[in-house]
C-alpha cells in the first residue's frame, strides 16, 4: 500500500460507484525459476518478455481491455517485486498494488485482495489471473472470461480449462463432461487433478474428459469469502485485524495486522484450500492459444519456429545446424550442431545448457546455488 493509505482508500471508494463491477486479480508473486539464468530473484519471469515485445505482466494488463478499468484492477505481489510493478504497470493505482509482506501461495493472496475489494464493492465480482501466461487469442480469451462473470454473478465458482493438444505432464487437470468448446460453455467441474504422470496424462488426453487448468478464477467476492471462512477459518481468522483496518482506514494498523497475520498463516494454494472442496463449480473450455510459458522449452508455443522446430531468440545469426527442437535464446552467436532437444541460453554471467526434456527440473540449479552460496546468481 502506498504512504498515502488513507487518502487512496477514500479514491477508492469514491470510485465504486456501481456496485456489482469487475475487479481482476493479477497474482504476481511468482519467482519464475525455471527461467534461470535469464530469470532471478529481482528479475521474475513476469517481468520478461517471452512471446512478444510487452512483458508476460503488462501483456496481462493490456488483455483487461475493455473488461475493468485501471482503477478495478489490482496486482498482489511481495516486497521485492513492487518496484517491477510499478514499472511494467504504469497506470495501476497505487493502492491497487497489494504488497504481501512474505509469499504463502495463492490462497492468502485471494483473500487479502477480497477484503479490499469487498470494502469498495461487496457484490464485486473477482476475476483472479496469473501474471505469466501467454494468450495469443485475445478475443476468445474476453469471451471466456465475459461468459464466467456471468456465472459468477449467479453465485457460481468459475474457471477456465484450456482444451489440451498434448499429454502433458507440468500442468494441473480439471474433470468435466466433456464436449462444448466454443470459449463460453458452461460445464460442470468435476474435480481437479494434480500434475500426472506420462500415463496417466495420455489417458486423459483419449478420453476429451479433462482440460489443462489454467489458475484462472472468476467469482463473487460474497462467494470467496464464503468459502475462504468455511474452508480456511485459520486463514481467516489471522486476516480479521487485517480486514478490520482496511475498513477504519487505518494505514498503521494496516501494516501491523498484516505483518502479524503472514507470520502466523500458513501457504496455501487456492486450487488446494477452496476450489478441490468448493460446490457448483463451472469450467469454461478455452481455446486461446494459452501457454503458462512454465519453462525454456515452452519457447517454440510462443515463439516462431523453423522448418525443424528450432527456436532462435537473440542474435539475428544464430546457427542450428543439423538440429531439431532447439531452444537458444542469447544476445551472442551462438551455432548448434548435430543437436536434438537441447536448450542453450547465455545471459552476462551465466551460461544454461539441458535437455530439453528436462527443462522443468532447472530449478535444481537454483537450489543448488544457494546451497553453495552464490545469492548472486540467483
């Protein structure tokens, strides 16, 4: 929160004016580890550009055209990421920007940006987003989302499942009948499903009973809160003071409450502490050209590739000769020879070379520098 809390919050609810509006929830905490070397602890994949010229943050932002104003849009992030806030979304109000004073995962996120919301407009509807996806089909994507809002104001808990092309193993699932994909059916989500193994991700790629979940929520903020007290009272409980002086105003009570209640709460995700348990539940299938962009690999469903499915990002000269399905990104040339499935990238002081294959598991390296001692690289 700004310095100014209190004047802020006044604009804020001298701004809600028509109740029952849309406030989207951009989630930025993330540290983006598999994106070493090129992503680091100050540097988050948020803050990057990996398929197209704006940062994966501000191209979140530019997708909320025509959904909620500037002044209904919040980003929830921790302390070390708010000046990349600041500078990859210049128009958010500063109060929008919600500072988490340690990470606990999403479900105390959702709640925190709740409470501020509910303050301005409790019958607000919550569209919450991840701030490093890629969508190519903008369009399609604010069809979807329109139609969710939709369910959301009838008291429903919505999301949006991406129709797989793949068996892929890096992603959660979500259950539902099957059939309707034309971004605005509403279908009933059966459960979710953690990240499966190969097998298991095959079947349910045959059976066009499962969708990939894509972390995007969209309900009531009466709905969440609900559900947050019934589902996560000790998380709800530690957030009470919290509430308590965003509605007084209050910025130094503010502080403190919020200090205190990250102390004591534990991480959570909301897949895992509301929506596994939650009822009337809706999933709209999307077809967006949607990426999570969760790794080097991922490069080549966002990034142009050649006639062998190379992707060269970087120096206009870079060489793969003989090779399929490699992945440099680098400002230096760099030649490639006789090589499949491979990801080379080079920043100023670090050089990465995996398997493509193994491109998720380049988090190891991040552990492991810190076991060693090296923060600065990381």
């Amino acid at each position: 929160m700004s310095d100014d809390m209190s004047d802020d919050m006044n604009s804020e609810h001298r701004s809600s004016t028509i109740q029952g509006g849309i406030f989207p929830v951009v989630m930025a905490g993330g540290s983006g580890t598999r994106f070493w070397p090129l992503s680091r602890q100050h540097l988050p994949k948020q803050f990057l550009s990996m398929g197209g010229e704006e940062s994966l943050i501000a191209a979140t932002m530019s997708r909320l055209t025509h959904i909620a104003e500037w002044a209904d849009r919040y980003v929830v992030a921790g302390e070390h990421h708010k000046e990349g806030v600041i500078t990859h979304c210049p128009s958010l109000p500063e109060s929008n920007l919600l500072v988490e004073p340690c990470a606990r995962n999403t479900a105390p996120c959702v709640a925190l940006a709740a409470h501020h919301i509910a303050s301005r407009d409790p019958q607000g509807v919550i569209i919450l987003l991840p701030a490093d996806h890629h969508i190519s089909d903008i369009s399609a994507f604010q069809t979807a989302l329109l139609s969710a809002v939709e369910g959301a104001r009838e008291g429903k808990i919505m999301t949006l499942g991406v129709i797989p092309t793949r068996a892929e193993t890096g992603y959660g699932y979500i259950k539902y009948p099957g059939g309707g994909l034309d971004n605005q059916s509403r279908l009933s989500a059966e459960r979710f499903v953690e990240k499966p193994p190969k097998r298991v991700a095959e079947e349910y790629l045959a059976s066009g009973q499962y969708l990939w979940n894509s972390g995007v929520f969209i309900f009531s903020v009466e709905r969440i809160l609900t559900e947050l007290n019934a589902q996560l009272p000790k998380l709800m409980t530690s957030l009470a003071p919290v509430r308590a002086a965003i509605e007084a105003l209050d910025e130094a009570a503010y502080t403190e409450a919020l200090d205190e209640a990250f102390m004591e709460i534990k991480g959570v995700s909301i897949d895992v502490g509301v929506m596994e348990s939650a009822d009337e539940l809706e999933v709209i299938p999307l077809r967006a050209g949607w990426s999570d962009v969760g790794h080097w690999g991922a490069l080549s469903e966002v990034n142009p590739v050649d006639e062998h499915h190379n992707v060269l990002i970087g120096h206009p000269e870079h060489l793969a000769l003989n090779s399929r399905e490699v992945t440099v990104y680098s400002d230096r040339f760099t030649a490639v020879v006789g090589l499949e499935g491979v990801v080379v990238v080079n920043t100023d002081d670090a050089t990465l070379v995996c398997a493509r294959e193994s491109a998720q598991d380049v988090r190891l390296v991040i552990e492991r520098l810190r076991h060693k001692g090296l923060k600065e690289l990381t």
